[in-house]
C-alpha cells in the first residue's frame, strides 16, 4: 500500500488511541496474575494482537470481543508453547515474552518478520542463561529464531539495557523465580521506558528496590495482582499530529493525553514548544498550534521512537537542528537514522547522518515518491513530511502503520489532511494496478 499526501492544513480534534507500550505490559501482567484482569480502552493494532498470541500460548484465556479486554492468568503457571511463537513485528513482544519463556518448565521458541529477526536480543539471552535458564539464538548470531527454556531461579546478573526493552523483561520476570534476582545496568537506554514498567509492577504489589537505575533487588517467590485498568492515549503515536500542526501552521486538540503518564515520549511536547510551537497542557488534552520554529539541539536517548517525526520538524525549523545521543535508533524495525537520512534526501533535505543522530538545517521539502522501508514510525514520518512540501508525496509500504497506528491516515484525513491509500493489486500479467481510496 501506497500513502499520496498533498500539502494540508489541518484544523479540528483527534482522538489518540491507546499506549502500545501499556497495553503489552497490561498483557503480560495480565498473564502472570491468579484470576481475572481488565484492560480498559486498549490498543488495537498487529502489534499488540502478536503479544494477545504469544500470552495465549503461554496459557492465558483473552476475551477481546469489547471494547475492555478481560484476560485470565496462570498465577506464574505458564504453560508449554504447543507452537513457535511468531511476534510479528513486534520487538516489545519479543524481549517481554523472552523473559516470560524464561519462567516455563519447557521449551519456547520465539521467531518474527525479517526485521525482527534481524534485532539483536544476545545481551537478554545472556542474563537469562545467568539467571538459571537455557537461551540461544538458532544462528548463534544473537537474533531470532531464539529457544528459550526455564525455570530461572534467580541469582546476579549484568545487562547493558540498548535497549530498555531487555532490563524490563528481566524485571517482569524475576519476581517469579525461585530466589533474590540482583540486575547490574552499567548502560540503560530509553529510561522512561523502564520508569513505565516499575510503576506497573509498584500497582501489582510487587516488591522491588532500586539504586539510580543501575542496580535493581528483586526478591523471588512472589505473585502478580489482578488488575483494573485504563490504557493512557499514546505519546509515541500523538507525536506525528503535534509535528504535523507545528509545520502546516494548523492548531489541533489532541484528545485523551494523561500528561500525569509515564510515557517518555511527552517529551516531545517540551521540544516542539521550545522550537516555538504553541503548546497548552489541558486536562486530557493538548492543544498545539503551529509557528515560526526554530532549531536546537536534542538528546533523544530516552525518546529514540521520535527520532522519524522531530527529523521532519527539524526541516522547517530555522538555523541548525541536532538530534544527539540516540545510537539505540539504528537497532529498531529499521536503522533510523539512516532512512531518514535518505528518504529526507530525497524531498531535499539538507541532512547530515551523525553516528548517534543526525544534523538538519532548514530545507525546503519537494514531494516525490520516497520509502517507508516497511517500519510504521518512518512511513507516518514520511506522510506529515508530505503534507508541507511541495507537490505531491507517494510513501511506499504504508501498509506499516498498522503495526502501532492502522487509523492513522483515517484520523488525518478527519482534520483536513489531503491524504489516500492507494492499494496496489496484482493483475496477474506481472503488473499491478491500484485502487484509491
């Protein structure tokens, strides 16, 4: 699928779906727990239907047939996979589901699309096998296809977390091994991440200690809650419409953002408004207004998934723009820093690719047909890009957005933006036609 986007300006509310990032918590929380848990207004994408999959093989009963989930735990009885479990592409489903393999009495084993199987998971299968369990990668490259066999009992560990996702596996994990778990973090990426799972395992009366998010002591022998709970707006999928307003000159109302929330992506708020968009923190609500912006330099070590969107903004911001310290980007559904270098390029960015980041300078942006390289977050970059250039705009492989955002173009086109799908279909003579919508 194609996305053709034409300039726009935008106006009206957006109502912005669930946190994909709590609702694969909620889920395995869910599945750990004795008893029923109740997820209020989750995330409905192929993302979080791989981790609805993976939990129900590992023996938990998901009713999805309204609008709140209700799942049916083990007690940390997690049964035998009958199947390989295929994550899709979902790496939060990956490393979540690596340490819940690690708490079965048998083998799992974990396989996913071609991105995910090029994500490096060895530094998780290491502190597995620490820990008392059996992990390795079938290549022996660190990347799936990974077996995966438990019981761990316990014991220390170190991790260099590049990823959050790797230490909050092992943190979902360890409270149901057998004895005291003790995690050495020398290198913590993405920290707000971490900061989101001690706050679910804090509501779940799970006992924990924490030194500077370098050390953590997590007793064994423990058990998950039962839970209620509401699923938070995503920052993460907020943050193309925040950018989309900010260079379209546009104003929109962005519904259901709990600016009380864990999620480190509301960071990119404070960035736009320091840019010189105009922001205002409602209850629930935000509104941003686009302006004159400017450009600054901005660690995004703790917010990697906004690199693609505040890449974009950069390109209308005055003077210089440094997106720094953000190595962790290239090891996501693709490297990032790299595409957007290159599909920027492209519409006639001046970019420069950094080894942790990149360096943007104003640029006027000409529409052309560019590539989402099968990664969600890039193809919604690409298509707020679009809707401030010159021309017309053609982003292939947006069929992506599904995996986090499949209303996406929906919920743009609803505040003005000029954007279509275009499916293309084969017409058995070697070539493909389309279908505009």
């Amino acid at each position: 699928m194609e996305f053709i986007v034409k300039p726009s300006r935008l106006n009206g509310a957006v109502n912005i779906p669930g946190s994909k990032s709590h609702t694969i918590r909620a889920l395995a929380c869910g599945l750990l727990g004795d008893g029923e848990s109740f997820i209020e207004h989750p995330l409905d994408s192929s993302d979080t239907r791989s981790c609805l999959n993976m939990v129900r093989n590992f023996g938990a009963r998901v009713d999805t047939q309204t609008g709140v989930w209700k799942i049916i735990g083990t007690g940390g009885k997690l049964a035998v996979p009958a199947d390989i479990i295929d994550v899709g592409n979902s790496g939060t489903s990956l490393y979540i589901g690596l340490g819940l393999a690690s708490l079965v009495d048998g083998y799992s084993v974990f396989t996913g699309d071609h991105q995910i199987r090029s994500r490096p998971a060895d530094g998780l299968i290491a502190s597995i096998n620490d820990l008392g369990g059996v992990a390795f990668s079938t290549r022996g490259n660190g990347m799936p296809p990974v077996v995966v066999k438990g019981r761990i009992t316990g014991g220390t560990t170190e991790i260099q977390a590049v990823t959050s996702q790797y230490l909050t596996s092992l943190l979902i994990a360890a409270p149901l091994a057998e004895r005291k778990t003790v995690i050495k973090v020398p290198l913590l990426n993405e920290k707000p991440y971490v900061a989101m799972t001690l706050c679910w395992l804090d509501k779940l009366g799970i006992r924990f200690a924490e030194g500077n998010y370098e050390v953590f002591t997590i007793p064994g022998g423990q058990k998950y809650r039962t839970f209620r709970e509401n699923i938070a707006a995503d920052f993460s999928s907020a943050t193309f419409f925040l950018v989309a307003a900010a260079i379209t000159g546009s104003e929109l109302v962005l519904r259901g953002l709990d600016w009380s929330d864990t999620q480190g992506d509301k960071e990119v708020v404070n960035i736009l408004k320091f840019m010189g968009a105009g922001i205002n923190i409602g209850k629930n609500e935000i509104t941003v207004s686009g302006g004159r912006l400017n450009g600054g330099i901005f660690d995004l070590n703790a917010i990697p998934d906004s690199l693609p969107a505040l890449s974009v903004a950069a390109c209308f911001a005055d003077g210089e723009t440094r997106l720094v310290n953000v190595p962790q980007a290239r090891l996501k559904e693709t490297d990032r820093i790299r595409v957007m270098h290159d599909e920027l390029v492209k519409m006639g960015a001046r970019v420069e690719e950094l080894p942790d980041g990149l360096v943007i300078r104003r640029s006027s942006l000409r529409g052309c047909r560019v590539s989402g390289h099968h990664d969600h977050r890039v193809a919604m970059a690409l298509a707020v890009a679009g809707l401030a250039a010159d021309g017309e705009t053609r982003i292939e492989t947006a069929e992506s957005v599904s995996v986090t955002f499949p209303d996406f173009p929906d919920l743009m086109k609803s505040i003005g933006a000029d954007i279509k799908r275009m499916e293309l279909q084969y017409d058995g003579t070697g070539n493909t036609g389309s279908d505009n919508r």
